[in-house]
C-alpha cells in the first residue's frame, strides 16, 4: 500500500459544519447554506442557524468572532462599512496606492466591500520616467556586443519615457520640450523632461561633399570616394623618395646614421656659401627610425666644441614653418676627411629656388627662364618676412639668403634650409654684433628677390639700380618699393627692422594668409573623405578575418555555421555581386555604401541568398552589426594579439 502523503491525525472525517472554537451561536448562518445551499446535517445536531432571512447582530459577529489559518474561506451576508475584512496580499501590495474609503454609509455596502479589495490586476505597471542615459547598463540595456558596445541598444528601453519620433529631432543638439503636440522639429525653451538625448551613432556622418549629396551611391563616380589622383601621386612620390636607397653607393655608415643617399643634384664643388666644400643626403636615424638631410662641409676640422653645443642651443628653440628645423651637429672622419655634419629635417621632392626659377626651361640653355608672377613673388617674400621674423625675435641671424639654399614645395612653399651653419664656422671669426647681421640679412633678402624678379643669379646683379628701375615693367610700383626699402641702408637715426618692413606689406601678408587658410581647408576636407575609406578598410580586414576561416576552438568549419554563415552571405552581397546578364557589378559606390551602414548598424533591411539560391535570410543592418560584433569578439577571445583597432 502506498504511503499517504498526509499524516493520520489529518485524514479524520467531519461530521457536520465545523464547530466555532469559542462558543455555540444559534445566530451564525450555517457555511453549508452558502456554499451548497443546503445543510444535510440540519437534523443531525447542526447548532448553526439554517435560516438566511435571519440577520445577525454585527457586534456579536465582528467585535468578539475571531478567526484562525484553519478555518476555511467565510463570507458574510452582509458587512457595516467599519468592518475590517482580514486578506492575504501578494508583495506588490508594499508598491501599491494607499487605499482612501470613498465614503461611510454607502446605501450598497456590498458593493463598497468589493472595490476595497486589493486587485493586481487592476493596478499599472510603474513606468521610470527619468532615466540615466549615460549609463546604458542601468536602464536594463544589454550589452550584446561584447567588447564592443552598441549605443543604440539603449534606446529600446527608452521608448516609453520619450515622446513619439515626430516630436524631436534626434539629431538636435538642444532637446527642450515642446510648446505644443503640432509643434516639430523646434526645441523650446525649458529642459526636456527625460533628460539629453543621446546623441546619434558617429558613424552616420557624412564628409564635406554637400554639392553631391543629392546622388545615390550608384550614380558618384569612383574618384569621388577618395583624393584627387593628383595629390594621391604626389604624396606616394614622396613616400617612395623617402624610402628610396642605392645599393654600393660607397657612401659610409655614420655611428647613428645608416642608408645614406646623395641629394644633390650636380657634383660641382661650389665653395662661395661656407667657404667649405658641401654635401646634401639623405640618412635614416637608427635610434628613431626618421629620415634626416645631413649636410656635409668638406674638410671642416673644428677647434672649439663651444662653437657647436652653443650655436644649437639657441637655434632649436626656432620652430617656424619656413625655416627647416636643425636638430643637430657632430663631426666625423667616416668620409676619409675631418667634416662637419648638420642634420635638418627631410622634406622629399623639393627644389632649391635656384633650381626652380633661375635655370633654363627644360634644360634648354639657349632658353631664358620664365618671369614668375608677382602673386607667387610676394608669397615668397611673406613667407620668408615670417622666417626672419622669428629668427631676429630669438636674437639671431639668417645669414645665408641665397636661391641656392631656400627649398621650394609643393604650392609654392618655401622654406630656409642652411641656418646655423655659419654661426658654427665663424664661432670664433665673427666681429660683427647680432645688429649688424641682421640689417644684412634685410639687405641679402632684397637683393634675392630682386633675383627672382629679374630671372638673374645675385652674382649677376652688377647694377642693382638699374634692376630696381626694370621691375616696373613686369610688377607693380608696391613691389619695387618693397625691394628698395630692404636693399637702401637705413637713414641717420632711423631704426630698420623686420617689424617696420612687416607693417609695409600688411596688405599682402592678409591675403597669403587667406590663401593658407583655404589650402587648409582644403586637404581638410580630402582628409576627412579618407578617413571614411579608413574605417572602410577596418570593417572590410576584420570581415576578411571571418570568413573562410577553418576551424576555430575545436569547431569544424568554424565559418560555415552560425553567425558566421549569414556574414559569408553578406560578403558575396558586397564584393560578389552580379548583373541579371551575369557580368560582375564593380560599382565602388555600393561597397563603400554597404560597409559604411554595417558599420553604422542602421534599421535598413537587406536581403541575402546563397549562391544556390535555396537559402534567404532577410536581416537588417543592426543584426548584422551584432553578428559581427559577437563573431569578431570570439575571434579576440582565441587570438593572443589582440583586438587589432580596437579603440578607433
């Protein structure tokens, strides 16, 4: 025989209603009346009362009846509006309304009874209205995507705290309420009950190409993506001329210099600059790995070592745009004689002024070089006042203002590429005060403009009056004035500096420094266009990481299951695609399109079939940002490199 779930002393049978505990009352109504409607015991010794038109005293039944955990459910016929009604509550009673009484004496106390019942039913779910949106975890947002998070997670949960979409604008930078329920799109004053919004995934921006916008992907042309082809040519010139080596060249390796290469461009030996003998390459530093241009002087041997550690002392504390940074001086015998080496810094692909301008045309020497036009001329002379500038506010001098020593750029940038070294050859032989050599280098700046505007060499210029007095046949009177003032000696009691001369040509200065403004602006703007391409190019290697990947963490063909699968398929939707002829589609438009709203993570639904066409999956960009997240998490999780650009 089974055992029986209750203990004995449980399983006794009662005969008749159940006895009150305090005493026999012939007035209490019978519980069998209520609940069957008849008392079968009525007769055999029920002490209870089997009449229900029988009404009973209220306080012979509420003062003095009590009731325990063991008797079963009672309901009173009728109830006075003072009776308490004893209730078990469930725990969200503790959160519940306090209950307020509508009133005593209701004619239908029955009904008042009824409504005095706590209900859970009845009672709304509580809603947060205020929340912390800088802290998604706190409002209940889950973080799916592992090491990386998706800011529009949170915003699932914020629906009921925020008003409908056409109310605000996500984008607004001030989210106040609304004057009314018609009113769009226009932020009132006061603050906007849940707080600030969060503001929009960064990847969703656009680059500055406003005149285009109202193109489809389809319809941009590729070059429209990246850089002009021009400046793309130029930039991968200079990166090769910094790499570039030659292999025996017979050139020595210095103690902290390796892969010299020759700069320069003839091998005549021209003395007329140092008086010593110079040299130009280009070397690679083996402590930092950049690239310098050392400048030799042939046969230089040093007798005071106060001479170098002085000099480079005051000239690193000049860092001008138009002057080439020196960072350094030693000497050396690797080249079979006692030279003096100066490392500047390394600007690829540049021409002296001398190489650019006062050469023949195309090697032609029958040829005169061409008049450079007066705009170009006094971007020169604006370039090299700010040079000067910042050399003679330092108490120094240029001193070697020569064609043959100024470097010349792209877009007509120049800057002086020989400063300090006469200071470190004529240490001891110099006479002359800081004064002298600077109302010098006003002079020699004159007559080297004089020499462009001339197209002759300054050794050539014999007559400098009668230079001066031909400018006036290609330039303006303002520019010859200019000239004049820097090459005529300056008048008894009269103070000549580069401050006077910058004052002369303020008119001139504003418009080169509009025109740097705008070249800023515009690489910019080229640069802003590439750093789309670049997170482009991080989506597609990390994608590339994926899929097709064997196995991974003991699972066989890791890449065909899960998650993985739908990112194959969105890969071939991508780079795979094909025309209803069967021709491959090559637009550039849709890649960069695609790997841009992967990235962004946006509601857009996209649709991929396998190349068997008996599997579809129709998922939206955000789905596919997860399940990319989640498998490229699990990639960081097996590798012990890391997450290769994680922060970016």
């Amino acid at each position: 025989m089974a055992a029986t779930r209750y203990p004995s002393n449980d399983l006794r049978r009662q005969v008749g209603s159940p006895r009150s505990k305090g005493r026999e009352n012939k007035d209490t109504l019978c519980r069998n009346i209520l609940i069957y409607g008849n008392c079968r015991y009525e007769d055999q010794g029920c002490t209870f009362n089997h009449d229900q038109n029988k009404t009973s005293s209220p306080q012979a039944d509420f003062t003095k009846k009590t009731f325990n955990v063991d008797s079963p459910a009672f309901t009173p016929s009728t109830l006075q509006p003072a009776a308490a009604k004893k209730s078990t509550l469930t725990s969200q009673a503790a959160n519940a309304a306090p209950f307020t009484p509508r009133g005593v004496g209701t004619p239908n106390l029955q009904q008042a009874t009824e409504t005095s019942v706590f209900n859970p039913a009845a009672i709304r779910e509580f809603t947060p209205q205020n929340y912390d949106i800088g802290n998604t975890n706190s409002n209940g947002a889950t973080q799916e995507n592992g090491l990386y998070n998706d800011p529009f997670t949170s915003m699932g949960s914020m629906g009921t705290g925020l008003p409908s979409a056409g109310q605000f604008n996500l984008y607004a930078s001030d989210h106040n309420a609304l004057a009314s329920s018609g009113t769009q799109f226009y932020p009132q004053h006061g603050a906007f009950p849940t707080g600030p919004l969060q503001p929009p995934n960064y990847h969703l921006y656009q680059p500055f190409d406003t005149y285009r916008q109202e193109l489809q992907p389809w319809q941009r042309a590729t070059y429209d993506f990246f850089m002009p082809a021009k400046m793309r040519e130029e930039l991968q010139k200079k990166m090769f001329a910094t790499q570039q080596v030659m292999p025996n060249s017979g050139l020595p390796q210095l103690e902290r210099w390796h892969s010299l290469f020759p700069l320069d461009t003839n091998n005549r030996k021209n003395t007329s600059s140092f008086g010593f003998s110079s040299w130009v390459y280009k070397a690679q530093n083996s402590r930092t790995g950049r690239h310098y241009a050392l400048r030799r002087l042939e046969g230089y041997r040093l007798t005071n070592e106060k001479a170098i550690l002085t000099v480079m002392k005051e000239w690193k504390k000049i860092k001008n745009a138009n002057v080439v940074t020196v960072h350094e001086a030693f000497t050396t015998r690797e080249f079979g004689d006692s030279s003096l080496i100066f490392a500047y810094d390394y600007h690829p692909l540049t021409k002296t002024l001398q190489e650019h301008h006062l050469q023949p045309a195309h090697g032609n020497r029958y040829r005169a070089p061409s008049a450079i036009p007066e705009n170009v001329l006094w971007g020169y002379i604006c370039q090299i006042t700010s040079a000067l500038k910042a050399i003679h506010a330092n108490k120094l001098a240029a001193r070697c203002l020569e064609p043959s020593k100024i470097i010349l750029s792209d877009n007509n940038r120049i800057r002086l590429s020989a400063c300090s070294i006469l200071d470190v050859v004529q240490f001891e032989s110099n006479t002359k005060s800081i004064q002298e050599l600077q109302q010098e280098d006003l002079v020699k700046f004159g007559k080297l403009i004089l020499s462009l505007a001339t197209c002759a060499p300054p050794a050539h210029l014999n007559n400098v009056s009668a230079a001066l007095e031909s400018l006036v046949v290609k330039y303006s009177a303002n520019l010859k004035d200019a000239v004049a003032w820097l090459i005529a000696p300056p008048n008894p009691g009269e103070s000549k500096s580069i401050e006077n001369f910058i004052s002369g040509i303020a008119t001139h200065m504003t418009t080169f420094f509009d025109l740097a403004l705008q070249d800023s602006d515009e690489k910019q703007y080229h640069l802003a266009r590439e750093l789309e391409n670049g997170r482009a190019a991080r989506n597609m290697m990390k994608l590339m990481t994926i899929v097709e990947r064997g196995d991974l963490g003991g699972v066989q063909g890791w890449s065909e299951t899960g998650d993985r699968y739908q990112l194959k398929l969105f890969r071939d939707y991508v780079f795979h695609r094909v025309e209803a002829d069967g021709k491959p589609n090559l637009s550039m438009g849709h890649m960069l399109s695609c790997l841009s709203k992967l990235d962004a993570g946006i509601d857009e639904m996209v649709v991929l079939t396998s190349r068997d066409n008996e599997t579809v999956f129709v998922l939206t960009y955000r789905e596919l940002k997860q399940m990319f997240d989640r498998t490229f998490n699990e990639l960081v999780k097996h590798s012990k490199t890391g997450a290769p650009g994680a922060n970016n």
